[in-house]
C-alpha cells in the first residue's frame, strides 16, 4: 500500500528524452506541496479525466487552485482528507537531435538514364511541445500505471506519416519532375520546405511544434551507379571522339562480338582477323536492328520515326504477333497470319508494357497489368 504524500516533484531524467512522467504515488491530501520545474507543466487526472493543470512553480494544494478537482470530490477548505488522482508531469523543452530515416529503399527507374535505383533518405528534425492538454488526450488511453512515456515512442507513433511524405516528395520529383537521382542533391532545399509545410500541419494536431526539419542525405548504393557510370563513360566517349566516330567503333564492337560468337564458345575473333565482308554484314545486321523500311518508297529509316524522312509519308506503329511474329497493323486485336489476340498491357500509371516486363519504365513500379486491349 502506498503511503500518502504530502510532497510531489519531479526533477526529469538526465537523458532529457522523456516526454510524459506519471508520478507513482496516487494518495494525497490537500495542503500537499507541489513543484513543478522550467519546463515542465503537471496534470492532474481522475478517472481518465483530466481536471487541473499547473505551470512552473511551487503551489501548496487547496480548493483554490484544484476548483474543478475539489469540486468533484467534495473536498472542503482544510481539509486533511486523502484523496486519489494521478499526476502526470510533461516536458516541453524542445527536443533537438531527433532523426529519421527511410527503413527500406524507395525504388525507381532514373528519368536521365534509365537505371533503376533504390534510393534512400536519412535526416534530422526537432520538436516543442505546446499544447500538453491536446498531446495528452490523444495518448491518455495508451498509458499504463508508472509509465514512462520517452521521444522513441512519438518517433515510433509519427514515422509512418513521415516516411511516408518523403516518399511521395522524392518519386514526384524524379517522375513527374525528371530530375535525374544525380542532381537531386541540388533540389534538398526546395523539397525540405515542402516537407515542413506539410509535417507541421501534422504534428500541430496533437499540440507539437516543429522547430526544425532538415534532409542530410539522398543516396543510393555503389553497385546502382556503377550502372550509371559505365553510361557516363559512353557518353564520354562520344563527345571526345564525336557521334559519327563513336557509332563506327560501336558498331566494330559489336561486330566483333557477333564474329566471336558464331565462331563457337571460347573462340575470340579481332577485328584483323574479321574480313572485310564479315564486317559488312555484322554492320548490316546491327543497322537492320535499329531501322525499319519505310512502306512507301521503301528507305531505310529510324525505327523510331513517326514520318519518313525521305518521302515525309507518316509511319503507321506495328504489332508483331508473339506467336508467328508477323508483322499486323498497330491496331490489330488479332494476328492476320494465324489468329493470335493482340493483347497490349498495361501499368496501373497507363504507360503500356512489353511482354516481359518485370518493372514499368515509366513510374518504376513492379509490373502489375490492370487492362488489356
């Protein structure tokens, strides 16, 4: 059985990570002193209801100053009566160094060159409590006897909310902005303001202020700009030896590995060894590869272009059937040559997918078809 007390302080932790103290003892009687340090303000609670609150300061316990309290409990001016509440003390000193982090990595196809990356976020925010009465009617219910409520526990309750904003923030600058995860460094300070705006709408519902908000990092691992660099390096290239140089020693590359290849495995043939009509035809067919003959004049023509550019005829899309690889019109739902339905999928972004896509170019999601034509 607890002892009544005549006396109530709490002097805080030295860690100064605790944000609610609910002090042990229940039994008091009126003429008790009660301190309340800088920084601090004690509550008061009856039955789960919250009745009287203190500031800093050191209050002799009377009718006066516990109206609502004494009212409740019939309590009388000098009265020696014990009687029972619960006290909880609340810290309001700012609280600095707490950081965040996002757990898993968010992953997307970079705008500028086309890689997928897992890019994760990691940064440091501070909090001041306001409204105490606000922050404890939320949290009262999900208190135990002698609990001790520290910062981990409102970081634990408002991660989701916030990885969750950076999240969205990071995907819509890279997809719908196409800016590219090498430059992103560069947009921190117009995507921390965003954020702000957004997480102090949310923390001011349950009486916090936020002091600070800052992003320290926006990274990816080494293994996904290896992928990138070897990019960089082409890019290099080209722009030291010029396109019309850099496609001829492209194409002589893959010539040679077109040779190497048909001449069995573990065979290597060099460009020496290659003759010269070898040479032609490897050209050819990596020229074919990335050309279509337009069905006019029949020039041979970009496999991209959307007019020719010798006769100026606009160029109809194909669909090649999967089955006999007939060439259809593009807007064929069925095979002319052997009757295969056409089906075109899609991401749930609306961005059309090929038939063996594991992740949408376009939003960088995994590849869950939601229509087909």
């Amino acid at each position: 059985m607890l002892a009544i007390i005549d006396r109530v302080k709490f002097d805080g932790l030295k860690s100064r990570d605790w944000l609610v103290y609910k002090y042990p003892n229940e039994k008091i009687v009126m003429g008790s002193q009660l301190i309340v340090n800088e920084g601090q303000v004690a509550v008061f609670v009856k039955g789960g209801q919250i009745y009287d609150l203190f500031y800093p300061g050191a209050y002799r316990l009377t009718t006066d100053n516990l109206p609502i309290l004494s009212n409740v409990l019939n309590l009388f001016y000098g009265n020696k009566t014990p009687f029972s509440a619960e006290i909880y003390y609340i810290n309001l000193a700012t609280k600095l160094d707490m950081y965040w982090g996002t757990p898993d990595p968010i992953q997307l196809i970079d705008p500028k060159y086309f890689v997928k990356l897992r890019i994760r976020s990691y940064g440091q925010l501070a909090l001041r409590l306001d409204d105490p009465l606000l922050f404890f009617k939320e949290i009262i219910v999900s208190l135990n006897k002698d609990d001790l409520v520290v910062y981990d526990k409102v970081q634990d309750y408002f991660r989701g909310m916030l990885i969750t904003y950076i999240k969205t923030a990071l995907a819509n600058k890279i997809i719908k902005e196409k800016i590219s995860a090498l430059d992103i460094a560069a947009e921190i300070p117009g995507i921390t303001n965003d954020l702000k705006g957004k997480i102090t709408e949310e923390f001011k519902l349950y009486g916090f202020t936020l002091i600070n908000f800052h992003i320290q990092s926006i990274n990816f691992p080494d293994e996904d700009f290896d992928q990138i660099n070897i990019i960089l390096k082409d890019l290099a290239k080209m722009e030291m030896l010029g396109e019309e140089r850099y496609e001829k020693m492209r194409n002589l590359d893959i010539s040679e590995k077109a040779a190497s290849n048909r001449n069995g495995m573990g065979t290597f043939v060099t460009s020496k060894e290659l003759s010269k009509n070898s040479i032609q035809q490897n050209n050819e067919l990596v020229k074919q590869a990335f050309s279509q003959i337009c069905p006019s004049c029949n020039g041979m023509i970009a496999s991209s272009s959307k007019f020719c550019n010798l006769c100026g005829i606009k160029i109809e899309p194909k669909t090649i059937c999967p089955s006999c690889e007939y060439e259809n019109e593009g807007d064929s739902n069925f095979c002319t040559s052997c009757g295969t339905k056409l089906a075109r999928l899609f991401c749930q972004c609306g961005n059309e997918l090929h038939e063996n896509d594991r992740y949408c170019n376009n939003c960088g999601n995994k590849v869950e078809p939601i229509a087909t034509e």
